[in-house]
C-alpha cells in the first residue's frame, strides 16, 4: 500500500532556527531519506518552496480563475511530501514519526488511490 | 431448537464469528457484516430440526464461505470490467483450523486511534457489543442517520487507509491498551453519568462496557484492565442505591448498604490485588478507593486514611485538581475538617466554576460550625450546578445550616 506523508510546519520556525540547529535538521532529512531508500519503503519525496510562491487554481462553470496562495491559510504550511510503501496504516505512521518535522510540526498520512484500469 | 434459543445463540457468538470473519476478509467490516448475516439466516433453516456439535464452528465455516463467495463475484466482476488476471484473495488459502479467538484484533481495530474518538465508541458497540444502530444512536442521542453515517465512514477509513486488523506489537500495546480502555470507561460512564437519555438505554451501556471489560480481561489480563473491570464493578454495584424514589441523589455515606449488589462487589474485590501488581495504574487505583468504601460496612467505618493515601498515589500519577479536590476531602475525613480546607482553599483559583469544589467546601465549613460561610458557598455551588437533583440537595443543605446559623 502506497501512502503520502505530507509534511507541514511552520516556515517562520524554520527561520527562527540558528545555522546549527537547522544544520542539524537538515542532517536528519538526508539520513532519513537514506535510511528509508534503504529500507525499501520510499517511493519519491521532494521539499517544496515557500508557501508564499503558492498558487490555487479552481474550475468554476468552466471557467479557470487562480489565486495567490495555498488552499488553506493556516498556522502551518506544506513544506514537502515523502511517497511511501508500507504495509498499513501503523507502518506508515511509523515511518512519518521518523520524518524530522514531526517534531516541529505535522505529518498527513494519506493513502494512495488505486484506480483498476 | 426454538427460535429464541437461536437468537440467544447468536447474541452470544455474534462478536466471535465476526471477528474471525473479518480477518477472512482482510479487514473489509462492511463484508464480515453482511457474510455473518447471510449465515445467521442460513443457521436459521439448517437448525430447524438439529442444532450442529459445534454451533460456533458452523457459522463462522458459513460466513467465511459466503464472503469468499462474495470476494470471488467481485473478483469477477472486475475480470469482465478489466479483463485482468485477479489476484487470489490472501485469505481464501488461509485454512480455518478450529476456530480461533479473533476479538482482541476486532477490539484493537475499533478502538485505533486514527478513528475520531465518537466513531471508535460507535463501532465497539456495534461490532463487539452487538448493539444495533438505533440503538446506540439512541443513547448518544443522535439520530440513526447521523449514527449510521459515522459507523460507514469508520468503516471506509479501515478499509481505505488499511487500518491493521491486528494485535499491536509489543511497543504499541501498553498505549493502544489505554486508548481500548478509554473507550470502555467512557462507554460506561456515558450510562452511569445519566445525564440525559433513556435510562433503558443507559443501563444498556454500563452493562455493556463491564462485558467488554470482562472480554478485555479474558483476552489481556493486565493488571490495569482488571483494575477498569473492578472499577466498574463498584460503582455499578451501588446502582440501586444512587438515588431515591424521587429520584434524588443519594450520597455515599447516606445509601443503604444492603441495597449494594453484593455479588459483583465480592466479584470486584477479588480483582483488586492482582490489579495492584506492579505499579498500581489509575483505574487499579480508583478501583482500590471504591473497594475501600464497598467493604465498609457502615458510612463511620470507612478507611479514611487508607483512601487519603491511596489518592495521594493517583495524584502522583495523574496530577489534577479533581483528584486533588477527592484527596483534600479524604484528609478532612481521616484527620478532620481543619485538615482538609486548606487544601480545597489552594484549589481555588483551579475549580472557581466546579459545582462540587464549592459544595466540598460548604461542607467542610459545616462541619467547622461555620455556618453563614457554608451557607454562602452552597449558594455558590447551587449557582453552578447543573442537574435537577443536584439542584434539589443543595437546596435543602442551604435550608439545614441557614436553620443552624440561627438557631
């Protein structure tokens, strides 16, 4: 079962770190990302940019309009996503406690949809 | 064999035969639900002369084949659709040998955290508990829809984020365990609290979460769920004489005790030691302090210090200022009013808007011959209160100590 581990937290936070501790946080992204290659359960997984380069787009009667921003405003921000293989739910959430803003922020556990085509 | 003893029957293995048939069904609730119905109606005219040996082993054997037949028709199905080599359902190859004791998985999965807490009571109830949709609406008070809809969508996010169907790993279990007994006591207290509702209902609902606890204990006895099971024993066994005729609360200290249920405190106090090995959790604890009160044999011959000592420990384990509040009471009855009132007086600022700080405090006052301060903070406390009862006793303790004070 393929899930979606999506990472929010705070960008100020981020910001408010000093070089060392977001040295430090930076060092456990890339020996997670190592340690879950590893393991066999990563599929993909990619930091995303600034929520502020965000952009909405909805479809209304056909007709597209786009606005500045991420869907919901709220305190914490989409910061990056983990695609990964577990074989359920408990596996998965284990996995994402080990993604190193769950300690700062949240992780959304989402299973993939497979369609039978 | 008559139908009532059939229904009865089914009442009794329900749980059992769909917990087993849910494994067979890779954790699809809605599947088990339907293929178990399917084979209580098949029971139903196969028994009508002879009941089978083993009545158990017949139907979860019936209900396991009806849902294979039923993944099978699906697989099918989308053969046609898809012209797709299908895969074999996992646990079509898996051979039902006797026939084994699947609920502890069924109750880890109802109670699974990822479930809103509303939907874990609902499917525990409904799976385990064998209480029907309208019923448990009814004693939440929701309407059956709304109930209905939260058992599906309980059941969707099982099957859809592939919820376990297991037992948690060692790791998990003390906290998983938590939460299974969580949902218990909140079952219960939901029926003893009464608060509102049909008291059918509510009596219903302790019933139930004491046969689940007993369940829980069968199935993992640790201390701390023999702890909840005498817990509930207790304050179930004084059902009768909670209230009076009027129904009016009747306190502890003025119930008659020959109203109490004996056997199912004798029940509870056996399994008070084993539920104290090994430092004593909070419901052991709780359980331990109503054991003290049910072996006394009148209100005067109460164990105060024993019960002040024994909140001091659930103190330490999970501090608050309820619990603080029931230990400053226990030491004004073990050591006397001027004991006590300190400490309910450093829990001001804490429980200012709690009826029952106020009314413990009124009380202590009265006992002190302090009787215009009680009389006040019983009007605090009336100010606060929210059931008719309640209302009603404060009411006539104003009344008591306005009459004291001017005398």
């Amino acid at each position: 079962m393929q899930y979606l581990c999506l990472i929010y937290d705070e960008e100020s936070a981020w910001k408010r770190m000093s070089e060392a501790e977001s040295g430090q946080m930076f060092g456990e992204y890339m020996q997670f990302s190592k340690d879950i290659k590893e393991s066999g359960h990563f599929i993909a997984g990619e930091a995303l940019q600034s929520v502020t380069t965000a952009t909405t787009v909805r479809v209304r009667d056909g007709k597209m309009t786009m606005t500045d921003g991420p869907f919901a405003e709220t305190r914490e921000q989409l910061g990056g996503f983990y695609l990964i293989e577990a074989k359920d739910l408990d596996e998965a959430a284990k996995i994402a406690a080990r993604i190193p803003s769950a300690k700062i922020g949240s992780i959304e556990i989402r299973p993939i949809q497979k369609f039978d085509m | 064999m008559g139908s009532h003893a059939i229904e009865a029957l089914f009442r009794a293995e329900r749980a059992r035969v769909l917990a087993t048939t849910i494994r067979v069904t890779n954790g699809d609730f809605e599947l088990a639900e339907e293929a178990v119905q399917d084979a209580f109606a098949a029971a139903v005219e196969a028994w009508r002369d002879a009941v089978p040996a083993e009545p158990r082993g017949w139907l979860v054997l019936a209900a396991r084949n009806k849902a294979i037949d039923a993944i099978r028709r699906r697989i099918k199905l989308r053969q046609i659709v898809a012209a797709e080599e299908p895969a074999e359902p996992a646990s079509a190859a898996t051979e039902l040998v006797a026939v084994p004791d699947d609920r502890l998985r069924l109750i880890f999965t109802c109670c699974h955290p990822a479930l809103a807490p509303e939907a874990q009571i609902a499917l525990t109830l409904r799976t385990l508990g064998g209480l029907t949709t309208e019923e448990i609406a009814r004693a939440f008070l929701a309407t059956p829809a709304t109930m209905a809809q939260r058992l599906v969508r309980a059941k969707t996010k099982i099957k859809a984020a592939r919820i376990p169907y297991e037992v948690p790993e060692a790791s998990q279990l003390p906290e998983r365990t938590d939460a299974v007994m969580r949902v218990i006591y909140l079952v219960f207290n939901e029926g003893y609290a009464a608060t509102a509702g049909d008291a059918w209902i509510r009596r219903d609902l302790t019933a139930e979460a004491i046969r689940l606890a007993r369940l829980l204990v069968e199935l993992l006895p640790v201390p701390e769920a023999m702890g909840l099971l005498a817990l509930m024993l207790l304050h179930d066994s004084r059902r009768d004489a909670r209230t009076d005729a009027a129904g009016d609360v009747v306190l502890l200290e003025d119930q008659d005790r020959s109203r109490w249920d004996r056997a199912q405190i004798d029940e509870a106090l056996a399994l008070v030691p084993p539920a104290l090995v090994g430092g004593a959790g909070p419901y052991a604890l709780q359980a331990a302090i109503a054991a003290l009160h049910a072996s006394a044999k009148a209100a005067g011959e109460t164990d105060w210090p024993q019960i002040a000592a024994l909140f001091e420990r659930l103190l330490q384990r999970t501090p608050s200022p309820v619990v603080a509040l029931n230990h400053a009471v226990a030491i004004a009855m073990a050591h006397g009013p001027a004991a006590g009132l300190p400490r309910i007086d450093a829990l001001r600022e804490q429980l200012a808007t709690y009826h029952l700080w106020h009314a413990a405090r009124a009380d202590l006052l009265r006992r002190l011959g302090r009787t215009a301060e009680a009389a006040a903070a019983y009007r605090d406390a009336l100010a606060l209160v929210g059931s008719e009862p309640e209302r009603r006793f404060l009411e006539r303790r104003i009344a008591e100590v306005t009459r004291a004070s001017v005398r």
